[in-house]
C-alpha cells in the first residue's frame, strides 16, 4: 500500500513593513509612500503613518509561487509600475487598488523603473543586462536594448524621453539614442559596479555612484538651435579649432569628483526638486547630503580624492548537506543533498522521523528520515532563512528569514504522494528551462557589439508557447472546416442536397472569425513572441486571413501589428515565395486605405473635442453673471453700512442734520 502523508502550506506572513529589495517612493500627490513588502505593495499615509491599501497579484495571475517586488516607479497620474524578481512589470491604478496589466520581457529581476515626464513611456532595466521601453498606453513593448554586460542598475531619460543614460555593474555609463536606437556614447572611469545615477532638474549635470571612495560628475550636452551645443561653442571660443567626430557623440563629458564620507558602496544618489542639494545613500545606515557647489570649489574639493575601496571578503560555498547518524553506533546512515547553498537549521517533528530544513537557497524542505526522501518544498521567503521552531504536536512550524519576515506553515488534512511531487518538481524544471533557455551553459553565448544592439522587448514564456498552440490549433480546425464546406457545396451542385453541420468545437463562428478569436485573445505584450513561434506554412494561412479581418473596424490595429510582424519574421522567405506576392500586394492596398480610414477618424474626433473644450472654456461663467453681480451689490452695500458705523457718532449727527436741511425737513 502508498504511504499518504499531510500536506504543509503557507498559512500568514507577518513582521515586514518594507524589504530591503526594493526601493521606495512616492506617489504623485506625494500624500502616500509606496514600500515594497516582500510579494506585496503598501500604500502609507505620511501623516496618518498607516497603510491604507496592499497591492499583491492574485494567486490565479501567477504560475508559480509569489515573487517579490524588487523596484517601484510612480507616473504623473495615479498609476503605478511595480518590477517583479521573475522579470514581469505590472500596472497598478492606486486609486482602484487593480492591476492595471502585465508586462513580460526580462527574463531576470526587474532592478529599476523610470517613467517619461508625461507618463506615456517607462524604461526598466534588469538582472539580464537588458533595457526594455514599453509603450504603457498602448500596452506592448517597444524595443530591447542590448550592450551592458552585467545587472543594469538605474536609469534616467534626458531631452524630454529623446535619450537614455543607463547606468551597470560592468562599471560603464551607457547613453542611448531613443529615436535611433542605438548606443551614441559609453562613458568609462569608475574602477568598481556603478550603482545609482541621477540629473539636476536643469540637466545640466549627471552624479553617478559606485562603490569607488567618490562621486563622478558630469556635464550634458543638449543640442541647440543652430546645431551645436554649448561645449562645442566653448572650445571654438576658446581656439581649439574644429570639433572632432568623437565630440560630435559626445553627451556626457567628465566634469569631477567629490570625495564621500563613507566608505560603504552608494545605493542611491538623487538631486532635490530646486538642484542646490544631492543626497547619497549608502547601503548602511548613513545619508549623506551634499551642497552643488559652483565650478572653480568643484575642481578644488575633486583634487582631495582617496585610493578606492578595499575588496571584499570571499565568503567562505558550505557542503550543503544533511548527516543523518546513528545513536546506537554513531555512524552515518545517510548523506542528503539537501539545499543549494548552507543549511541553517534542522528540526525533527516531535516523536517521528520527519525532518524540517533550511537555508541560505530561501527554501523550506520536509524531509522522511526513515526513506531518506524529500517530500515536499515549501518557497515563500524572499531572502536566506536562518532558523525554524516546529510545535509539540508538529500540526504547524515557524521560520524566519534575513528578509525581516516570520513565516507560519500549517499541516492540513490533505494527504499527498511523494511520486506525484515528484513529478511536479520535473514539470517545474522543464518550465523554467524554457524560461532560462538562454542559460544554456553547452552553447556559446551570443556576443554582442560594442555599440550595443536592439532585440524584440517580449521573452518567450509558457503563455506564448501555449499561445501559438492555440493558434495553430485553431488554423488547422479552420482549414478543415473550409474543406467541409467545399466538399458540401460540390454535393449541392451535383444536386445532391445534404444538411451542412458545422463544427461545434468552432461555437459557431465562421473559419476566419476562430482564427481572429484566437488570435485577438494573446496578450498585447505577447504577440510578437507568439508570432514569432509560428511556422512559415501557418504564417501564410494568417495573410490570407488577414484582408477579411481589416474590414473590422475594431481590428484595424490588431491586423496591422500582425502584418508588420510576420513581414519582419518571415522576410526572406515571403521574397522567395512567389504564391504570397499576390497575398501582400492586395495587403498592401487594403491596409493603407483602412489605416487612413483610421486616422482621418481619429482626426475629425480630436478636432470636435478641441471644439467643444473652447466653447466650454467660453461659456464656463454665464450661468453664474447674474449672482456674481449681485454678489458684487451685496458687499458694496454692507462695507458702506460698515463705513458709517465706525464714524463717531458727532459725525454721523451732523451728516443726518444736514440731510435733513437739504430735503426741506429741517429749518436752519
């Protein structure tokens, strides 16, 4: 008979207010700070000092267990973008207290998050080495950008969102042309991981910090009218003759150092609203706050720099393993491979032979010491766990971890197999082998230009591949269903009358309204990955779908997004295939005239709104003429009475007497 055992799960998570992941910041009315707490969002008000709302994904939204928040970025309006430690961006309204939607593209934690001064586009970088911009309105990303070779670490737009300077631990300042998209300038000088980085309102100069003994600074270069900039104009004043090329690249230019007090690694430099005042953050407990001097103290205080910060200690990587010994004889039954990294603490269940573990790899395992097999893994924490205390009755155990949090698992009443678990740890290596396809140790790594490079910004996941299932799936029933349909009408022609039954797997659509449904239920940010999955043959089926899908007016975009894509997958292919010339040329017609049926809509919209607005604008007073004018008689009125009560009252007799005389009432 198969042993049952009782099944262990999370049960609370207490004691965390704000992890030391992530970091935190304010919305746009500046009355609440977002922190990040583990996989949650706390919501405070500043002055109440309580937390008004917890934003947390909802168990169904992810495929595994919850992840934590590893960056925040707060937008003009009441939206805000949260970086996750699987590589995912979600949208939060915090008004609604909703998940707005779900970027997917990084395939490593998500380390910073910058948005554009309207809101309209967000940059994130992260453990992947990549950037990715991603259109928040419309939902998708836009593009990757590619050349760091380490963790990008921060962030920041310069030139209204026209350029990007990026900031990594390969020790190199990266600033990216956004409308060409391509790297214009890499910016060396700091000997160790460049860790936060930041402007002046002006933008005038940009602070990098690193864990080097100082602060770099640096001059921007802004474009002017006439063409050149304002370091191009000095240097011909000056008689230095013609700008070189490198010049002409050149946006960042060495400016100098300030020396820091601490010798900690910066964790976060940033400028206050008016520019006369940097603060830097260290990764203790120290904030440093500095005053922008002016150019000539600049250059003196950058004179008085120190050698560079000592190495750090190897930590000494533990055999990881559990001993199970003996009492009787004292030797060793058995030597288990129990965690990735140290164990930290093992506990028996009271009066069996059932064993907790933990360790540094953030993980909690239960353990058989009679079969010496795991039975079940449980994953919550977000940092090493340090120890566990299991009850008397082991009917639950508690375990607390470097992230600051205390975490109680509780044993249910539903009984598990150790065959099925098993099973369920193989389809979790097999998923995340397809996430981490890029891992792949036995191939060599794709290496990158100098210059950088540009990539598709989705990542393929299990919902693409799922995806693309779906759609081939439905293009295959589709095609046999328009088979079907043939094979009836041929009979009917022949005068051989039959009742036509479709297909109920199809609900009742038509063959290209499945496919179209299909297609229309992937998520914006997934449609290139999808796409990108399918096979050529399927691909020439969806162009031929596609002129019946563009007469949609709400599928206008959709059909436009799919075109563009498969014509930049399968390019050569499509140039050499001579039966889809026909396919595209109708394509072509057919999608211009519905793109300017479009915009001339949109148009014609704008233009009645704008009208609108101005005569709201016109009109926004007349209802209330009439009472302001009255309002206007009442006070004029009352401050005259008020006028004739503070005069003395001599005064006010002579005045009625006089008054009195004019009319004829009084004789004198």
């Amino acid at each position: 008979m198969v042993k049952s055992y009782l099944r262990y799960e999370a049960a609370a998570s207490f004691g965390v207010i704000a992890s030391v992941d992530s970091n935190i910041t304010y919305d746009n009315s500046g009355k609440h700070l977002l922190a990040a707490a583990l996989e949650k969002l706390g919501v405070w008000h500043v002055r109440q000092g309580i937390c008004t709302k917890t934003l947390a994904p909802s168990p169904s939204s992810s495929l595994g267990p919850s992840l934590a928040v590893t960056s925040i970025a707060s937008s003009p309006s009441s939206l805000i973008a949260c970086g996750y430690a699987d590589g995912s961006v979600r949208i939060w309204d915090t008004e609604k207290g909703t998940c707005e939607t779900t970027l997917n593209g990084h395939k490593g934690a998500v380390t910073v998050l910058r948005y554009n001064k309207v809101g309209s586009l967000l940059a994130s970088g992260s453990k992947d080495n990549d950037i990715i911009l991603w259109d928040v309105v419309g939902e998708a990303g836009l593009f990757r950008l590619r050349g760091h070779r380490d963790q990008v670490t921060d962030l920041v737009l310069l030139d209204s969102g026209k350029k990007l300077v990026s900031s990594s631990k390969d020790k190199f300042l990266r600033v990216w042309d956004l409308e060409t998209q391509h790297c214009m300038q890499i910016v060396s000088g700091h000997h160790s991981e460049i860790w936060s980085i930041d402007v002046d309102p002006d933008e005038k100069y940009l602070v990098s910090g690193s864990a080097d003994p100082e602060l770099r600074f640096y001059m921007i270069k802004h474009d002017l009218a006439d063409g050149k900039t304002p370091l191009d104009k000095n240097e011909s004043d000056a008689g230095n003759g013609n700008t070189s090329a490198q010049n002409k690249w050149e946006v960042l230019k060495h400016y100098g150092e300030i020396q820091r007090q601490s010798k900690d690694r910066v964790a976060t430099v940033r400028f206050n609203k008016s520019g006369n005042l940097l603060a830097c953050q260290v990764a203790g407990k120290i904030v440093e706050i500095y005053r922008v001097l002016d150019e000539s103290e600049s250059r003196r205080k950058a004179k008085r720099r120190v050698n560079r910060k000592k190495e750090k200690k190897a930590s000494k990587g533990a055999d990881k393993n559990l001993k199970i010994w003996g009492l009787d004889f004292g030797d060793c039954h058995k030597s288990l491979f129990a965690h990735a990294d140290s164990v930290m603490a093992v506990k028996f269940v009271r009066n069996t032979h059932y064993m907790f573990s933990v360790g540094k790899d953030r993980l909690v395992k239960y353990w058989d010491a009679d079969k010496f097999e795991l039975l079940l893994t449980l994953e919550g924490h977000h940092s090493e766990v340090w120890c566990l205390a299991i009850s008397n009755r082991g009917d639950y155990l508690v375990t607390g971890s470097h992230d600051r949090s205390i975490r109680r698992w509780d044993r249910t009443e539903e009984p598990f197999f150790v065959e099925e678990e098993k099973e369920k740890r193989l389809e979790e290596m097999f998923e995340s082998d397809i996430d981490h396809a890029f891992e792949n140790r036995y191939l060599p790594k794709e290496e990158l230009p100098e210059e950088g490079a540009v990539a598709l910004a989705g990542k393929k996941t299990q919902e693409t591949i799922n995806a693309t299932d779906l759609i081939i799936e439905s293009i295959d029933m589709a095609e046999e269903e328009l088979k079907r349909i043939a094979e009836h009408e041929e009979e009917k022609s022949k005068g051989k009358v039959t009742d036509f039954r479709p297909n109920i797997l199809m609900l009742g659509l038509s063959p290209s309204d499945y496919v179209l449904r299909a297609v229309s239920n992937v998520h914006t940010n997934d449609l290139e990955q999808t796409l990108l999955a399918l096979p050529f043959s399927d691909a020439l089926k969806i162009f031929s779908y596609l002129k019946d899908w563009a007469s949609l007016p709400n599928k206008v975009e959709l059909v436009c997004r799919v075109a563009t894509v498969l014509l930049q997958i399968h390019h050569n292919q499509l140039v050499a295939t001579v039966a889809a010339r026909p396919v595209l040329t109708l394509l072509k017609d057919i999608l211009r005239a519905r793109v300017k049926e479009c915009k001339d809509t949109l148009g014609f919209n704008l233009a009645a709104m704008d009208h609108l607005k101005q005569l709201m604008a016109a009109k926004s007073d007349a209802l209330f003429r009439d009472a302001k004018s009255k309002v206007l008689e009442i006070r004029s009125k009352y401050s005259k009475r008020a006028e004739a009560r503070m005069e003395p009252k001599e005064e006010r007799r002579k005045k009625k007497k006089q008054k009195k005389i004019d009319n004829g009432h009084v004789w004198s």
